[in-house]
C-alpha cells in the first residue's frame, strides 16, 4: 500500500506536466477539440501507468533507499 501512495504522490505530478504539454502543443497545431482532449488523457495516462508501474518492478529495499 505504501509503494501506491508514494507512487501517486511523486508521479501524478509529472503525469499532470505531461499532460499539459501535450495540450498546449495540440492546442496551438489548432487541432479539433476532441484530438486534443484525448491525446491531453493519453498522455497523461502513459506517462502515470509508465512511472506507477516502475515503483512496483523495483525491489522494495531499493524503493525505499531511492524514496528517501
């Protein structure tokens, strides 16, 4: 559970600044306002489920020496 917690702390973050990149970019291409939404929540998403899964493939010794 405390792998979840630090992991939505210290990712959710970065997943969110990804997202706003992606929206700014498409927004300024003039993308319709769909394509921009999605690729804004994909982005978001990948980025999430990318570090969320990283802290679960570490061994839980070396999670907690890189948390600190």
């Amino acid at each position: 559970m405390q792998r979840t917690e630090e992991a939505i702390k210290r990712w959710f973050p970065l997943s969110v600044f990804a997202a706003a990149i992606s929206f700014i970019i498409t927004y300024l291409f003039n993308l319709p306002i769909e394509r921009v939404i999605a690729s804004t929540a994909l982005a978001g998403i990948i980025v999430f489920s990318g570090f969320f899964f990283r802290s679960f493939g570490k061994d839980e010794n070396e999670f907690k020496k890189e948390m600190r």
